[in-house]
C-alpha cells in the first residue's frame, strides 16, 4: 500500500520549503531514515527521512518547486500496510491548480509541468517521445534527463548559443537575502591594514602543541577569538536593527557568523557564545561547522542567532571586498590574503606578513568614526596576541 509523505514542519516559522533535490528515484527501493529529499527553507538546507521502508511509488513535485508545509511530496509502497500518511502536521493546504493551468494541462498532449517541460526545451527533448514515471505516466525531470542521456545529441541544437540554469536552493536563497540586505540598509566600508606577523610568529610557537591535540590552527581563530572583546568595547557593531519597531536591538550575546563556501554557495554556521571559548576551542568550532557545512550536515540551531559576521577570502582573496551585510545585522567582517610584504617598522624598511581587514556597516546605526575605531582596536588586538592570550588559549 502507497505511504503518502507530507513536507514537514520544519519549524521555526517555515511555511514553505523548496525542493532542491531528489535522492531517490521511482520504483527505488528504501529503507526507514534513508534521505528522501533535499528541501531548502528560509532558515537552512534540510533532507527529509524516509519514515517507512519500501518502495518509491511516485514522486508528486518536481525540483524547484515551493510547496507548502502538509503537501504530499512522495509516496512510498510498503508491503502489507493499508494506505496511510505520513505523520507531519499539515500547516498549510496544497494550492489548487489555477484555471489557466487547468487549461494548459487539459490541451497538452503529454502529462508534464510547466518545469519539466522547459527542461525538456532546454535540452532538446521531445515530450512525446518520452514514457513517464510519475503519477498516471507524468512525465518527470528525470525522465526528460534519462531521454536527453540516451540522446546526446538532443542536448545541443545546433542554434543554441547558451545554456540557462535554474535559480534553485542556496543559491536562490542568497540572492533573496543579498536583494533584500542591499535594498534595506545604508550599508558602506571601511578598509584598514593589519601586520599579522606577530600573529603568525605566535602561531608557529605552539603549531607542534596544536597539531599534536589535532587542531587545525589557522589565523581566522584568532579573529574569532578576538572579536567579543572588541565587540564588548563597541556594542552597536553586535547589533541588528529592527525596522519595523524602529529600535537598534543591541546582543549581550556573542554568536559569531562564519561564511562558509560549499559547493552551493555561501553558508553561514554560527559559533554560539564565542566569548567563553579559548583559541584552542575556537579553532576546533570553526573547523566542525566549517566540515558539516560542506557536508551539508549543519543542523537549524547551527545556523541561526548570529550576531555578526565574518567572511574569509582565503589565500586567493585578493587586497579586499566589500562584504554584503548579513540582515538584519548591522556589521560584517571581511578577511583578505595575507601576503609578505616591504612596511615601514621603526623607519626601516622590512618584511612583514601584511593583510587587509574591510568592515561593511549599516550606516543607519554605525557611523564611520565608530566602525574605525572598532577596526582599529581589533587590529591592535591582532598585532599583540601574546599580550592577551593566556595558558587557557593554548591546546
């Protein structure tokens, strides 16, 4: 008998989620908390569970869609069950198909949503041609792709000059937040350099304790490390701004955004009370999130509660960025290269390990003079951090 799984309330507020990814196809045989579905909510990237074993009977929303919490997404045939539904509260009912849609579906020649049949455009596929899998002999996006395989010469017309992508996911995601942070705030920067030799000297000190206890002690720990004190001495940097009340909501905590590449775009997992932990425990949170969120392993509670933002560049970042404020926050970080480079030390001309430090403001509530001294008192921390590290830092 069909086991009909619904999108579950995820929490937090999400209603809807978009279906990013498949991981299983029809006639798919599973087991019980096998990963059905990559969903994509407001607050984090999230795969469904497989709540029986079975068989996939059918798949009922293509990749890419936005349903509601409650809509049937999958069924699974379980061997000796009556028909039944998944356990996940229904928050919403499944929109009903519009009188346009109704029609277009009535007239066409083959079972196919308007998504799969714009793939089945892009890469050359005619429909017609095509057996489907879904519900009733729809045809699905893995049926237009499966056929685009067996015919690679469908996949390039010869008129075609570029390929379109769909906006899914993260991706999707990033460009919401980023459209809606740079319509929303009076964000400006501040770039200022750092001399990060003494950093690097003090590092190279205790790498052989470091690596000994497994730690991967990079200098982003000590910016980490760095911040709530700094943060401490500037409070409207650890802030967000809430327009609707129109009040600048300043945090007694400290949770610490940290920018995370993936091969899907920008994730940003938070370290949680960043101001009770050594260098030691730092580095060892930074290298956790940073792996679960290439892993796609970070849990919702990883992901929200920040209160500023940093955002690495790595060794390939180039003099600077402007970094795109994390809304509602009213400050990020962005760390560029760090390179060797002629300074002028005590009127001589020397090498040192050089680096650029830009810091992106909403101006609304910080101003330039305060977000310079912000930087500059962070700087100064970073330049000296034997002066207030102590024993507890250290692996």
């Amino acid at each position: 008998m069909a086991y009909d799984v619904k999108l579950p309330d995820i929490g937090e507020g999400v209603a809807e989620g978009e279906i990013v990814r498949w991981l299983v196809k029809a006639g798919e045989s599973v087991k019980e908390d096998q990963p059905l579905v990559e969903v994509m909510t407001d607050k984090a990237s999230v795969e469904i569970p497989a709540p029986r074993t079975g068989t996939i009977e059918a798949i009922h929303v293509e990749e890419g869609a936005m349903v509601p919490v409650g809509t049937v997404i999958i069924s699974i045939a379980v061997a000796g069950e009556a028909p039944a539904v998944a356990a996940a509260p229904a928050a919403h009912p499944a929109p009903a198909a519009s009188p346009a849609a109704a029609a277009t579906a009535a007239s066409a020649k083959v079972e196919a949503t308007p998504a799969v049949r714009a793939l089945a455009k892009e890469l050359g596929v005619a429909l017609e041609r095509v057996r489907g899998t879904g519900t009733n002999g729809r045809i699905v996006a893995d049926d237009v792709r499966a056929a685009a395989q067996a015919s690679p010469e469908a996949t390039a017309p010869a008129s075609s000059t570029e390929t379109r992508q769909p906006l899914r996911g993260l991706r999707r995601k990033i460009a919401e937040h980023m459209r809606k942070s740079l319509s929303t705030a009076a964000q400006f920067s501040f770039v200022a350099e750092c001399d990060f030799t003494e950093l690097l000297a003090h590092r190279a000190g205790i790498k052989a304790r470091a690596e000994a206890a497994g730690i991967k002690l990079t200098p982003l720990a000590y910016m980490f490390r760095a911040l709530p004190g700094v943060l401490a001495q500037f409070p409207l940097l650890n802030a967000s701004l809430d327009d609707e009340a129109g009040e600048v909501v300043l945090k007694h905590e400290y949770h610490l955004g940290c920018a995370t590449n993936t091969d899907e775009g920008l994730t940003v997992p938070i370290l949680h009370h960043a101001d009770r932990m050594g260098l030691a425990q730092v580095a060892r949170e930074i290298e956790r999130l940073s792996r679960a969120a290439r892993e796609h392993h970070l849990t919702l509670d990883e992901m929200r509660g920040g209160t500023f933002t940093v955002t690495s560049t790595g060794a390939k970042g180039g003099l600077l960025a402007t970094p795109i404020l994390h809304h509602p926050q009213v400050a990020i970080l962005g760390v560029h290269a760090i390179t060797r480079k002629p300074a002028v030390v005590n009127e001589q001309i020397v090498i040192r390990d050089m680096g650029n430090l830009s810091l992106s403001m909403d101006h609304r509530v910080v101003d330039g003079a305060v977000g310079a001294d912000f930087l500059y008192a962070l700087i100064e921390r970073l330049q000296s951090p034997g002066s207030w590290l102590t024993e507890g830092d250290l692996p």
